[in-house]
C-alpha cells in the first residue's frame, strides 16, 4: 500500500497497514508517524490527549523501547520528556551514549491513566495485554525503519511484548539476548522504577548505568553504520 493512502486506512486498522506497508517498502517513517495520529486499535485514544510515537534518528544505531508515555510525554507529544527521561538521559551520559542519536519510543502509543484520589494528578495504569497487542505494529514499523544495531528493552512491558514471557528483566539484564530484532538486544529495568525505589534509588541508578555501559562497550566494538 502507498504511504500517501495510509490516512485512509480505517483508524482501527492503522498499525498492521502501516507494518505492512514498511515491509514493503512503500512507507517512510514521517507517513507512519502521521498514520499513527489517527490510530483508533484499542480505546486508549479516547482518553488520551494524542499519539506519542518514536523520536529520533532514523536510521540510528541505538533503539530504546519503553512501555508508555507518561503524563508530560502526553501533554507535549514527544517520548521520554517527564521525570523517567530525565533519568534516562543522566544515565545514558554517564555510560557514554549520546541521547540525541538515539531513537527512543514506547510499545503503547498511548498514556493509559487514572485520577488520584481527591486530586487533578494523572496516574500511570499498566497497559493490559490487549493494549499492548494493538499497539505493537507501530513499534514493530519502527524497527524495521530505524534498524538498530542495539535494541535496549526498557522494562517488563517492553520485554514482555518483544521477547516473550520466557525472559526476566531482572535475571536477563546487562547480557546479550538471543533475540532477532536487533545484532544486540539487551534489557534493563525502565528508568521510572529508579524514581520509586526509595532509599534504594542511587544503588538502582548505578545498576541502569552499568546496564547501559555493557550495551555502549558493544557499539564501541561495532563501529559500523546502520545497514
């Protein structure tokens, strides 16, 4: 299917037409950044203030895929700007990786939340798996546009649709997983759990860091441009 049509394509069908479009290679990234805009796959939308799709180079050597966005991430349209990328960003410094070429973006498109109690606060709620299923298409899409040589699975979320139940965050972290999607797919935890661990916070700082460090020591020893 031509980029140009995919606006026409039912808001409910958006993801698998835009997947399959990138496939054949008929569809750039900035047409299935637009497509997504409109998507309707799940009910997210509706209470969503808009789609929060990838940012970044494209090609780029370094993908980071997190769960969803966040309030801020809502609000301004853009990945990983709240308080969880400013963790990602300090992180990604001291391990040597600069964050501007870097391609980052979420396996939900859309901020599922839930008002605090007594409060105007919106509050992160999990993304079930149906969620996460009608959204994965469009990260899907932008692996196959971005091409990364390193793909960095930011939490349970993002793991669990990209690599299966079999893997765990916390046992799998800092290695090379054998995975397809990328030459090196890693996982780490996602940079918000560092923002509730309390007393624990700087000791879980400085394990994200060394997780990103072993992913910067590979691109180091792969020093090839993007195919």
């Amino acid at each position: 299917m031509p980029a140009a049509n995919l606006a026409t394509v039912p808001p409910e069908d958006r993801p698998d037409a835009a997947l399959a479009s990138v496939r054949k290679g008929s569809a750039e990234f900035a047409a299935v950044r637009k497509a997504a805009e409109g998507c309707r796959a799940c009910d997210l939308w509706a209470r969503a203030t808009q789609t929060v799709f990838g940012a970044g180079p494209v090609p780029a050597r370094l993908m980071l895929v997190g769960e969803q966005p966040g309030d801020r991430e809502d609000v301004e349209g853009e990945p990983f700007v709240g308080p969880a990328g400013g963790v990602l960003a300090s992180a990604l410094e001291e391990a040597g990786i600069d964050r501007e070429r870097a391609f980052v973006t979420n396996v939900v498109k859309h901020f599922k939340w839930k008002p605090a109690p007594g409060g105007k606060r919106r509050l992160h709620e999990k993304p079930n798996k149906v969620e996460v299923g009608a959204c994965l298409p469009w990260v899907q899409a932008e692996l196959e546009l971005v091409r990364p040589q390193a793909l960095v699975l930011l939490g349970a979320t993002a793991l669990g649709a990209l690599a299966g139940p079999e893997l765990s965050v916390m046992r799998d972290r800092g290695k090379q997983l054998d995975l397809p999607h990328a030459p090196l797919v890693a996982t780490t935890v996602h940079p918000s759990s560092i923002l509730r661990a309390g007393e624990g916070r700087e000791r879980a700082y400085r394990a994200f860091v060394r997780d990103l460090r072993f992913v910067a020591r590979w691109l180091g020893r792969h020093e090839v441009s993007p195919v």
